[in-house]
C-alpha cells in the first residue's frame, strides 16, 4: 500500500525557516515526480515546488529563492526547506506523487502538516 507521511510544520515567525519530510511507502519513488502543494484556507491546493526522477525542480514563483526541495531516493524521503517564511506561506502543505500501479496512473496524497507563519 503506497503512503506519504509528511512531518515538519509547525509554528515559525517571519523570516523564520522550517524543513518539512515527506517520507513514501509502499514503492520505490525514484522513477517518479514528487511535490509539495499547500492550501490557505478558503484558497485552492496550489503547487509549490516538484522535482523529477533526474533531480530536475521546479519552483512556484510566489517561493522561489527561498524554498528548496531535495529528494534522498535510498530513504524514498523528499524534502522542503523553507527560509524567510512570510505570514502568506501559512497553509496546510501536502506531499504528492503520481505512480504508475499495473497499467493505471494514480495520485497520491499525505495527510498534510499544518504551517504557520505569525509573530
């Protein structure tokens, strides 16, 4: 059974950093895309960040410059390092993959961990 188990949030001030971990079950994730969403309450899921299977990322506008994703494949483990957070960072943030089970592409999704940026 394919899981994604995030962990890391938390409560940070602005200009403040945390690293969220995503670690995966169930298959080998190297193949595949993984990726950070978070959704701000009364706001759609939106994507932050995503890196493929050769390393390549890629970067919301809104956090590029400040959050970097990284991916350990021998842990099936992605991460989020998040500096200079700003009160807007605040949201649930979700771990997420797309993989191939038989013949059949499927999403995937963790529980989410909650972020919040205040002072």
């Amino acid at each position: 059974q394919v899981q994604l188990v995030e962990s890391g949030g938390g409560l940070v001030q602005p200009g403040g950093s945390l690293r969220l971990s995503c670690a995966a079950s169930g298959t080998s994730f190297s193949a595949y895309v993984m990726g950070w969403y978070r959704q701000a309450p009364g706001k759609q899921r939106e994507l932050v960040a995503a890196i493929f299977s050769g390393g390549t990322t890629n970067y919301a506008d809104a956090v590029k410059g400040r959050f970097t994703i990284s991916r350990d494949n021998a842990k099936n483990t992605v991460y989020l390092q998040m500096s200079s957070l700003k009160p807007e960072d605040t949201a649930v943030y979700y771990c997420h993959t797309h993989i191939i089970i038989g013949t059949t592409w499927q999403d995937y999704w963790g529980q989410g961990t909650q972020v919040t940026v205040s002072s």
